[in-house]
C-alpha cells in the first residue's frame, strides 16, 4: 500500500481487507447459509452499516473476497475486474503454456486460504441457483474466457483446428480437474493435468 | 412386484420404497443438514426403528434410495450392486455408443425426480469429505467404471491408443458435462455432448 495515501484511504483499506479476511474465515467455518452479515462485522471487528456502505449482501461481500484473493497484488480493488492481470501466458507452445497454467491452478485448489472458502461457495452455488450464477459470471466464467482467448490465439497459429468452438475445447481440460476437485473423484497432480494436455491436443483416437 | 410373494415381504418392500421416496423428498426440500431419520420415517408413515433395522444413518438410506432410483427397474434390490444392468453398449462404433450414454445422461440430469436430491448430495458432499468418498465410492465411480471398460474394449479393438488411461480418458467428455450439470458454468444439449465425445476422440490439434 502506498504510504503517500490519505489516511481515511488507508482506514478504508485496513477494513475492507479485515471484512474480506472474516468472510472468507467464517464461510469456511460454518458454511453460506448460517455466515451472516452481523457475524462478517463482528468478526472484522467494524460495525454492520461499515458493510452495508459497500456492499448490498453477504453474497457480494463474498463474492468480492474472493475476487481480492484471487486478484491479491496489492493493485487498486477497482481496477480489478476491468483489467485482470492474469492472462495465459503465449509462448507460442500451447502445451506447455497450457500445462503451467493447469499446474498452477493444482497450486491454488491445494491452498489452505483458497479451499475452505472455495468449497463452501460452490456447495451452496450447486443448490441455490441464483448465487451459482453469480459465482460462475463473476469468478468463474472470467478464468475461462482466459482459456478460450488463449485457444483463440492458438487456432490462428494453426495449433488448433479452426472449426472448434474454444469455450467447449478448453472444458476438455478444464473441467476434469475441476470435478477431481469438487467431488473428490479422485487424486490430481502436476502428471494429472498434464496428461489431461496430453489427450484433449491430440485425441484419444489413434492418429 | 410378483403376486407370489409372501405377504410380510410385500409390506417390507412397500415400506422400503416409501422411505426411499421420502428420503429423496426430504433432501431436495430441505437439504442433507436438516434431513434426519425422524423426518424420514414421519414422511414415510414408518416407525424410526423400521427404519435403523435396514440402515445405520441417513446417509446409508439416502445412498440406497438413490441405487434406487438409478437401477429402478424392479430388479430385487439385493442383486443391484453386484451386478448392475447397465453397461455401456458396444456396437463396435465407439462415438455412437458415448453419444447414445450421454444423451442418456442429459435426460437424467433433466428429470426433476432425480436433480433436486441429486444437488442436495452432491452440495453436501462438496463441504463433507466422509459423504463426498461416499457418494463417488457408491454412486459416481461404478458409472465411471463402465465408461472405463468400454474404452479398454475399444483399445482391444483399435479404435483407442493402446498408450491411454481409460480412467482419465473417460474424464474429458464425462467431466465437462458434470461441471455444466453441478456448476450451471454454461447451458447443455444433445449437440454439446456430441461435441465433447468429436472432440475427445480426434483432438484439439489439426490431424
């Protein structure tokens, strides 16, 4: 944080991070439905209206938290959804990028902070349809429109064939990790993902 | 259900669909936290004991009541998970059978008697690990296990690279139509799981 801020700024910012900090603790703790507004406040150690100036709902409280997780670099909260500084790197050898993404990703789903929390957002998103809608297009549906600019950029390369539909390609690796993760199907690791690599370039079918 | 069978049988039976019903009722009404054995067998016109005689917890009853609805097809419900009716046909055009099973799939997922328990399992299972093992032990991975063996039988014939892991292979067509299902991430039909087995077979790379 930069010390040239104004104070209030900086009060600002120690709170919303305090707010972001207790959400996250407490949905991982005791689940969406009985994490509260009143209880994120208490936790965060500020009063209830401090929240509901920014925020309408616990769920867009949420939602932000983890939108600042995901986002954590210390850039200005407001820029972030615009402009995310992540890409899917193109070094013109789309296995290997898509690999280190993926393995990067095993990372992540592995992280203390990221898998409590996670796991209790996308619970609730399978049997309440509003709120899942609301995590797949605001966390979500941004990380994959990454894969799908990074396949895009593949087909004009001519790594990919042209006629795929990119948004239904990258599922063939992105999705598997994705249920190994949320139902606990089964193990994954770096030789897992890239495996999944592996068989969506190149096809099941022999060549 | 056989007019020769005893009448104390007929009445266990009777009473064993009941608390099946009200078991798959109950979940999807009010979730797996507040479903309870009490509520199960108040639903059920049964006695809690009728109930603990055949099954040690909830989750026993709910697991059953979903092999249930899943193998329903008045079999004896003893034979059901040795030997399984279904297997995945092998007409020895591997595209087409896949297709024709995950067809199958989108219409399960579609029918109401089977996605609000289902949602309610699979949620549950997301944040408890001990349900979540239990879920894909019972449920998830003998399904998966078909989708195994038919790509081994076309492995024998050719029509897979010898090379492959069916157990992972099986995940790139299955797995992203289970994250549509649980996460609602995007819309899906007949036409995208058609998709999704053109695109596994042949691959994102140009042949």
């Amino acid at each position: 944080m930069s010390t040239t801020k104004p104070v209030h700024k900086r009060r600002s910012e120690k709170s919303r991070r305090a707010i972001y900090d207790a959400a996250l603790a407490l949905v991982a703790e005791v689940g969406y439905p009985r994490t509260t507004v009143e209880g994120i406040a208490a936790r965060a150690g500020v009063g209830k209206q401090t929240i509901y100036r920014w925020w309408s709902s616990k769920a867009d409280v949420l939602l932000e938290a983890f939108l600042d997780l995901a986002y954590e670099s210390g850039q200005d909260p407001e820029q972030r959804q615009e402009q995310p500084e992540y890409a899917i790197p193109d070094t013109g050898d789309l296995a290997a990028d898509l690999k280190a993404v993926l393995r990067a990703t095993v990372d992540e789903l592995r992280d203390p902070r990221f898998e409590g929390p996670s796991r209790a957002l996308a619970a609730e998103g399978v049997v309440d349809e509003e709120l899942g809608r609301a995590v797949v297009a605001k966390l979500l549906e941004p990380s994959l429109q990454l894969y799908a600019d990074r396949l895009r950029a593949a087909q004009d390369a001519g790594e990919i064939r042209p006629d795929l539909d990119p948004r239904i390609a990258l599922e063939l690796f992105v999705s598997p990790l994705a249920q190994r993760w949320l139902q606990r199907t089964a193990p994954f690791s770096y030789e897992y993902t890239d495996t999944l690599v592996d068989y969506a370039l190149h096809g099941l079918a022999p060549r």
